[in-house]
C-alpha cells in the first residue's frame, strides 16, 4: 500500500465503503468560477453546491482532485524545487458532506481511516483546533484518547470561502517525523520546521460571514476536507521530502540519466523542478491549456521555461524535457488518462517551447547587451528593464545577474521587485471576476426549481411546450408584453441552446394570442435552455402552452457547418499528426472557425490535403450515425473527446464515412463525443472550402472554410476576380501567376539596383559632406553626413564600408525629413583596444540634442532631433580620435 498510486485507491476506497459518491476529479480549468485562474482545491468543483447554487444527486462525495498552485494569489512557484513541500501540482485527496453528516462523524472518518487503514502510530499524531472550538475538541477526546497535550487550540483553524460566505471552524492533523529533522510541534515558536507536518485539514463550515460583523449560522452545516496526497505518501513512506516518494524519484532519475548530472548539492533543485514542473506542465496541457503570452498560457509559460532554464543548468544543449514524458504516463496514465489521450500533444508542445526558449536566450543575451551597454564595473541595470527582459522576453533574473556578473554590473533588485508586485496586482484584478452574479442566481434557481430542460432538437425542429418561467432585466416575472425583451424557459424545446462552440438556434415563439422572436438560444448550468428574444405582438404569461418553431434554414447551414468541423478535425490528425487537438470553434450558419494545436503554419499543400480528404467523405454521402454510449467504453473504441472537458457517465458519440487510406482504410472516419446537431449523411454539407488559415497563438492555428451555398458563392466571386486579374494583364487566367511571378522578379531586380545605386553614391563621396576617408594619425576615417539613406539602412552600410579594412573608423548620421539625426560610428576590431564605439557615438548623440546611445565596443548607435547639427557631430569624432 505504500506507492503513491496505492494510497490515493485506499483513500477513495475507505470513503466509497462509508456511503460517498467517488466524484472524479474535475478539470484544471475551473468552469464555472471566473475568480480562479486554476483549480486549487478539492472543493472548487462543489462551491456552488456549498453555497446553496446547485444541488447534487448525492449528499457524500469523496475526490482525488488534480490541483496547480502556480498563478495569483497562490503562487508556489519560485519555492518549488528548493524546499521540501513545494509543487506547483499536487492531488488533494477529499471528502465532503452536503448538509449530511457534520463534526462528529467526520472526526471519526478521518481517526479511523489514519489510525487503521493508513496504519499510522498514534502516539505519532497531533491536532489542532480552533481556540473556541469546544465540540471539535470534546469530540477529538472522545473519538481519539488523545492527551490534552496533543489537541492544540491554534488561532489559524478558522477557515473562509472569502471576505462574505460560508465559512467555519477548522480541525489539522499532524504528524510527528521524529527528531531527525528540526521544528516543534504546532502552536509552539518552532512550528515552522519540518518536524511536525500537517496532512489533513478538516473545514467545518457551519457559518455564513453576512459583513464584518455579522456571522450567522448555516441551515445545513457541511463538510469539506483536505489531504496533501504527496504528503501522505512522504510520510507513508517514511521519506523527509515529497520529492524522495515513488513518484518523483522515478522521475528525478529519469532526468539524472538523461542529463547525465547527479541529483547533488545545486544541481539537486534543478532535477526536483524539471520533475515537478513536466507534471503540472503535462496535466494542464491535457486540460486544454497551452503556452502563450497571456492567463493561464502565460502561467504554463513560465511552468515550462523555468524547467528548461534549470535543465540548461544541467548542461542540456538540446530539448530533453519531452523525453521525461513517457516515464510520467507511465507513472499516473492509469489514474489520469487524459494524459494518455494528449500524450502526442503535450510532446509536441513541450519540444516546440522548448526549442523557442533556447532562441529566447539568445535573443535576450542580446537584448541585454544593449541595454547594458553603457553600464561601467560598479553600476547596476535597472529593476525595470531588468523585469522586462523577464516578463516581456521570458529571460530569467538570475540569467541576468549571471550575464551581468562577469563585467561586475549588478541588478536593481528593488525595482525588479517592485515591477513585479504590480505585475501581480494586475494579474489579480485580471482574475477577481466579473459579470452579472444576480442574473446568474436566477439561472440556478430555475435549474434548481425546474430541472434540465428537455431538448427534442435532435429529431424536430418544431414542438409544443409549456412556458416555465419568464425573466426579464434579470428578474423574474409572470408576463411580458409586446416590446418586452425577455428571456423564456420552457418545459421541451427544440432549440439548440450555444455550446461545443455551435450558436445557439433562432425561430419563433408563438401562442394564442401572441408572438415571440427567439434571436438567441443559450443553454447553462448543465441543460438549462434559455430562449432570449422580444415579444413582438400580444403577450406571454407563465403556464402558457406555446409551439417552438426553430428557423430551418438556418439550422440547415450549422449541421452543414458543424458536421464539417469534425470531418477537417480529423482529416488534420490524418495529415498533420496525432498531436492536433481542437483547442476552439465557432459554427455559425455563414462559416466555421476551428482553432487547432499546431507547432507551425499548415502549407498550402497540406491545407489542399486536408480539403481533399474531407471533401472525399462528403461525396461518400454517408450516413451520420449517433449513439449513447458510458463515457470509458466511447474512449475506448477511439472516440475524440477535447482536452479539459468534463462528461458525464454517458456520452453522445457521432459517427461518420468510412476512411479510405491509412490505418484506418475501411474503418469509421470520424468519430468523436459531441452534442451539437449534424447533418443526416455527409452529403447534405454539399462542398467544403478552406478560406483561411492563420495563428492565433503560440501553437495554435485557426482554420476557417465554408460549406454549401457559401463555398459556391466564395468560388463564384474567386473565378469573376481572377478573369478581371487576367484581363488587366492581359494574359489568360491560367497565365496569371506565371506573369505576376515575373512582375515580382522584376521589381527585385530594380529595388537592388536602386540600393546598390544609394550605397555607390554614399560610399563613393556624392551626396555627402566629405570626400572618401580622411587619415588620423596612423587609422583612416570615414565621417559622413547621408542624404536618401533611411535610418535603417546605417548599419548595413557601415559594415560594407569597414569590410576587410584595419585601423578603420566609420562614423555616418543620416538626416530625415522632419530634420531628426541617425547615428551610427563603428571601428575596426583592431581599434576597440583604444576607443569605444558606444563612447563615441554618445559624443555625437550630444551634440545633435540626443541622450545615451548604446551597442557594442565595436558598433553603437544613437540619435538625436538636431539634424542641422550633424557636422558639429562629426567634428566631435574627430576631436576625441585626435586627443
């Protein structure tokens, strides 16, 4: 029972036997919960069930329940690694009572469980309560037989949901590691040591805050409790740190032999964070969540680079992080086999960030050279620049002071301190929610009051109903009248409410005496169909019987849309690889949209692929089959499911074609969960067109394309384009690219004679102020002053002119048309033992009303809003080359 994996079955077991729902553990993404970038505890996923909001069919739940504590308020990522209790993942292991069972039997679950099937000595375990707690502390006497001495009344044992809610007492349990290791027990001035390691804390949520003053007792008491699977198994396990347990040491030494780097002295913490971080960085990439400059890809972002920086520690020149990949599946695949199902996915990603990251280096130990470039031995880069080349750039502080170091330059630490509080005070407003929490209410109390909506749009686009409920600005209300905008709820509906990225239907209402134009269909708080709309003649009161008339055709062009979705979603697997998951969409009735994980932008040619294969089954126009099938047994006869979604027991599973090549040649094309409608046989889709493709985010590409009525519309207006194009160049339509080939050749060829022209008149002396170079003392100057020379166009031409050259000076400043200066001086390598470019450019940059300048010894550049002044600047070169 010792393995990690062992302990979470015994945990969940124990439970299962005493009456609780084992509920499975919900996405790293909280749903429903704006305020939370990730899910950090067990009982995110039942808040609203504590809070009254929704109701469950069960009163007891039990959950091993993934967690990422790496963003906002809870935010452990700078310790993991370092310390012995850090992660940035973790499991926490959980029981929960809904006005169930209160103290008293929770007490008795969790001193049974720890006592008898975890085997822990008693004399071992300590507890702490609330000071006022009395009931949790009789009854810890009573249940346990423990000494006084070992029952700590602790001011901390009081927990709250926030600032206004549910909130209660709390009860921890301790365990003592033994003298090894230094601290006291809790409540003691020691308490901060490792010796004493609490694993268990039990929420009694007995009281709802109203405001600061007022606390009053909830209607139904509950339970909610915690247990750090990690440090269970370390103690279990008889191990000193997490990191010593099963798991991780499976995975350290993974990383040990693949780096070839011991896990001793500092190269220790490198090993812990590749480990710990290739586990949060798997499980929120299974969960839908991938790198990007922004939220929770910004957050996985720096997940991912830290572990890579540390894994450059460790002398890796080449990606390795997705080579761990496999002994994780291997280690939780069974318990979490979502991991199993995004393992070509999450590879994929790992390699390509990491591969970005290591270009990120380079190009932030250039950034930081020219920013430090007019530093001296002694002075410090500023926290600001210091913090964007780490937030912007993604280039750590200590690779910083590293870099830095060698030239006895520090870091602002102060200002790099101060940039990143507010970075995270913004981070928290971004998440502290928003939104209409009254309107939301009243969606779940009508999906408390009245159940799921029945949807019969599968089979009918037109039923009778019964109207439930009326809400109108976000009240409820018993009638509407015309020009009332309104939202209707009805007992069945044949609308399709928006979800899996489809639009929800529009149609009409209508009943004796009055008329009703749906404009959108949502559908919330699991199958709540809500039909938002206007009355546009008569009235509409509750009770009323009403038909429900979708607009077919409409609901024509989404199945069409829809269905094609899933038949490019598939002919990009087949195409580009296993990797490519469905990160997004939108089927509206006019087009798709179909958002994708991919590294790199997808060909022309592997776009025409795509539209070819998918089109191949539209022409097989063959039947759309649908099943309801236990979510396990749909999975495992290879139906698609997104990454980060949570199903129910049973799932609708789509079908449709048959593949033609490949290793499923004579198999179902296209099967994936889905519950949005289709067309009847793939025929009825009529013709797909790709239109578009283009990134929308570090490995994510977006695909766009047509059906029907509207690919034909879009080809129409292409071929009525390309005869007009044609006409105008006079060629016939199957010479147009031929002829706009040569154009473009042709344009070439005269923007390089055109620049060649510029450089032969700036090097050969026309159009400037001094004729060739100029000797000072025993080197050769060139000083000039350029006209039709833009400012970017400076340095190349500096490096053509001291090309091969020795004891060379350059020193050229271009003027623009609003009179601003563009300097740029640079020497000869053998020159930079005496002068320094950035030194020299700075003189100049003074003399034309510029500030600073920076670059390197060998080339700097600067400029200035006194254009007129560039002889006085040049003259200013001069001077210092002569002194």
């Amino acid at each position: 029972m010792s393995g990690m994996s062992d302990i979470r079955s015994t945990f969940l077991d124990y439970f299962k036997r005493n009456g609780h729902e084992v509920v499975s553990s919900s996405p790293l993404v909280p749903h429903n919960d704006p305020t939370l970038m990730f899910t950090n505890a067990g009982m995110v996923q039942f808040k609203n069930v504590f809070t009254g909001m929704e109701h469950r069919p069960y009163s007891r739940a039990t959950t091993a329940q993934k967690c990422v504590r790496a963003g906002g308020k809870h935010n452990d990522l700078d310790n993991v690694g370092y310390t012995a209790r850090h992660h940035t993942f973790f499991e926490m292991l959980g029981n929960f009572s809904f006005g169930d069972y209160f103290k008293e039997q929770a007490i008795t679950h969790a001193w049974e469980l720890v006592t008898k099937d975890f085997a822990l000595p008693k004399d071992k375990l300590w507890i702490t309560v609330y000071p006022t707690d009395e009931e949790a502390y009789n009854l810890w006497k009573k249940i346990s037989g423990m000494p006084d001495e070992r029952i700590v009344r602790h001011e901390d044992n009081l927990w709250a949901m926030g600032p206004v809610g549910p909130c209660g007492f709390c009860s921890e349990i301790f365990y003592d590691q033994g003298e090894k290791l230094f601290g006291g027990p809790p409540g003691s001035a020691e308490e901060d040591g490792d010796r004493f390691l609490e694993f268990w804390n039990l929420v009694f949520m007995q009281f709802e805050q109203i405001d600061e003053e007022t606390r009053v007792d909830l209607p139904n008491p509950s339970i909610d409790t915690g247990m750090g699977l990690e440090r269970m198994t370390a103690i279990l396990q008889g191990v000193g740190s997490n990191y010593e347990i099963d798991l991780f040491k499976t995975l350290i030494n993974a990383s040990v032999e693949l780096t070839g780097v011991k896990a001793e002295g500092e190269r220790q913490a490198s090993h812990r964070v590749i480990a710990d971080h290739l586990r949060s960085s798997a499980f929120l990439i299974a969960d839908g969540v991938l790198p990007s400059n922004e939220g929770r890809g910004y957050v996985l972002r720096r997940i991912m680079r830290r572990a890579m920086r540390h894994a450059e520690l460790l002398g890796a020149r080449e990606p390795i992080i997705y080579r761990l990949l496999p002994v994780l599946v291997q280690e939780m695949g069974r318990a979490y086999p979502e991991l199993q199902r995004a393992e070509a996915l999450i590879s994929e990603t790992l390699k390509l960030e990491e591969t970005r990251f290591r270009k990120t280096l380079e190009r932030g130990l250039t950034l930081l050279d020219d920013a430090s470039g007019h530093l001296s031995k002694g002075d410090s880069l500023d926290g600001e620049t210091a913090f964007k080349l780490y937030d912007t750039y993604g280039f750590p502080l200590d690779l910083t002071q590293d870099a830095l170091r060698n030239r006895g330059i520090g870091v602002d630490l102060s200002g790099f301190n101060d940039a990143m509080q507010r970075q995270k005070a913004e981070a928290r407003a971004h998440w502290a929610g928003s939104g209409d929490k009254a309107t939301e209410q009243i969606w779940f109390e009508l999906r408390e009051k009245f159940g799921a909506s029945e949807f019969l749009g599968y089979d009918t686009e037109k039923a009778e109903g019964v109207v439930l409920a009326l809400v109108k600005d976000g009240a409820a209300v018993s009638k509407a009248t015309a020009g009332d905008e309104i939202a209707v709820i009805v007992n069945q509906t044949p609308f399709y409410g928006e979800s899996g990225g489809q639009m929800g239907d529009t149609g009409m209402i209508s009943l004796d005496g009055g008329r009703l134009v749906i404009t959108d269909t949502q559908k919330k708080n699991d199958g709540l169909f809500i039909h938002f709309g206007h009355v546009e003649t008569g009235e509409i009161a509750v009770d009323e019987p009403v038909v429900l008339e979708v607009d077919h055709k409409r609901r024509g062009r989404l199945r069409a849309n829809h269905s094609a979705t899933h038949l490019i979603h598939e002919a990009l697997r087949e195409i580009l690889g296993t990797h490519v998951a469905q990160k997004g969409s939108l089927v509206a009735p006019e087009r798709l949209r179909f958002d994708v994980s991919h590294p790199k932008p997808i060909s022309a040619e592997e776009l025409e692929q795509v539209e070819d294969m998918a089109n191949e089954i539209v022409l097989q126009n063959a039947p759309v089959t649908t099943r309801l099938l236990g979510v396990e047994e749909a999975i495992a006869e290879g139906a698609m499911a997104l990454f980060g979604e949570k199903y129910g027991d049973e799932v609708r599973v789509v079908s449709m074609g048959t593949a033609t090549e490949g290793e499923k040649a004579g198999k179902t094309y296209s099967l994936e969960l889905c519950g949005g409608t289709h067309v009847r046989a793939t025929g009825e889709i009529g013709l797909i067109r790709i239109v578009g493709e283009s990134a929308v985010g570090s490995g994510v590409r977006r695909i766009e394309a047509l059906t029907g009525i509207d690919a034909r519309h879009y080809l129409n207006d292409q071929d009525v384009k390309m005869k007009s194009l044609a006409a105008t160049l006079k060629v016939g339509a199957d010479e147009v690219a031929h002829r706009v080939e040569n154009l473009i050749e042709e344009r070439k060829k005269l923007e390089r004679e055109l620049a060649d022209a510029r450089k032969t008149l700036a090097l050969g002396g026309s159009g400037g102020t001094a004729e060739g170079p100029e000797m000072i003392g025993s080197f050769k100057l060139i000083a000039k002053i350029l006209t039709g020379v833009s400012a970017r166009d400076l340095k190349g031409l500096a490096d053509t002119a001291k090309k091969d050259q020795t004891d060379f000076v350059v020193a050229f400043i271009a003027v623009d048309e609003e009179g601003k200066a563009s300097i740029v001086v640079s020497l000869s390598s053998d020159l930079t033992d005496r002068y320094s470019a950035v030194d020299l450019v700075r003189l100049a940059a003074s003399e034309v009303g510029g500030k600073g300048g920076g670059g390197r010894p060998d080339m700097a550049q600067a400029g200035g809003p006194d254009g007129d002044k560039a002889e006085a600047a040049l003259a200013a070169i001069r001077k210092a080359l002569e002194g």
